[in-house]
C-alpha cells in the first residue's frame, strides 16, 4: 500500500472509539524517514496540538539527539510514530494509560514496510522494546537500554522514556547520558549530514 494511503487511513482510523477519551491518531513520518522514533503514546499536549513530542519530553528526547525544535521538524529524514497514535488517556493513579494493543495490532507491521528507509529506530521506553524486540528485550527496561550496543547491528536502539517521571532512572544511570546520548548525537549528526 503506498504511504500516503497507508497514513490517509491511520489518520482516519476510529478503531478504538469508545475505549479512549477521543481518537486523534498523531504520526509523522514521510518517504524520507531515514531515523524513526517510536515512543508509547501521545500525551495530552500531543493529542491536542497533533504534533509528537511537543512536550517537555520532547525537549529532553532533542537534547539527548543534539538538534532543536525546527530540525526535529523539519527534517524529512526524522519520523515519529508511537507505537499508540492516540493518547490513552490520564491514569487517576498517575500518568498516562499504556498504549493500547490494538493499534500496533492494526498498523505497525504496514506502517513499518512502508518505510524502506529507516537505518535506526529509536524504542523510547518499555512499551515500544517489548513490542518490538520481544524475547530479544532482556528482563527489564534497564537491562534492555543498558545492552544497547547489542541491538545496533538490528536497527534499532532501546531507549528510556524521556519523561521527567525518568528524572531519578538517569540519575541512578549516568551511563546513558555518558555512553548512549553521544552515540546517539554522532548518528543523527550522520543521517542529517548524508
């Protein structure tokens, strides 16, 4: 299916009427999509404004990448589709609810074919590793973003989330923003200078 059918029809896409607050399905990717970011789940910010990661974790997730606001954007090489493309709404216990399965169920498998180019994958958070990884992922989110080297020759590379719920997880793991976040700004240095 081609692409812009394959996004007319996400786009259009109420498959969880009456099991979310409101279906918005919010993804960005293009023909070019050369690194693709695949999160959780919109937030509320993004459900409303329909941009992904136009949020504080957006701004961490740009630091960790080295780029600002107008190239993450702009870019055409950069693609952001969350493994849920609505948000699942607000958790009275705290946070959001996960991401629903039956939208990674519907399109992750044809949304993915229909990107040939991408030559890294960003798994932002346990969500999106599990889902992706499956019995590659190792027993936690931690373990999993800490073998991050052992998954770059499958494209892909696990990552936390970076909500500043994650605050305390980077300050007991400084190794991520020592070891992984200049590896991951020497790649998206690479894929946008190409």
């Amino acid at each position: 299916m081609p692409l812009d059918v394959l996004l007319s029809e996400i786009r259009a896409c109420r498959a969880c009427v009456g099991d979310l607050p409101e279906p918005r399905p919010v993804v960005r990717v293009g023909e070019g999509t050369r690194l693709l970011i695949c999160g959780q789940a919109p937030g509320r910010l993004v459900h409303e404004t329909g941009l992904p990661f136009n949020d504080p974790s957006g701004n961490r997730l740009r630091d960790w990448m080295g780029i600002d606001r107008d190239t993450f954007y702009g870019r055409p090489e950069i693609g952001v589709a969350a493994m849920a493309f609505c948000f699942p709404g607000t958790n009275p216990k705290g946070g959001d609810y996960p991401p629903p399965p039956r939208c990674a169920q519907l399109w992750r498998r044809p949304l993915l074919e229909s990107l040939p180019k991408v030559e890294l994958t960003l798994l932002v958070g346990g969500y999106a590793q599990a889902w992706a990884l499956g019995d590659r992922m190792k027993g936690s989110m931690t373990d999993t973003v800490a073998a991050w080297s052992e998954y770059l020759a499958q494209g892909v590379l696990p990552m936390p989330h970076p909500s500043w719920r994650n605050t305390a997880w980077l300050k007991r793991n400084p190794w991520f923003e020592d070891e992984v976040t200049p590896y991951l700004r020497r790649r998206v240095a690479g894929i946008l200078a190409e």
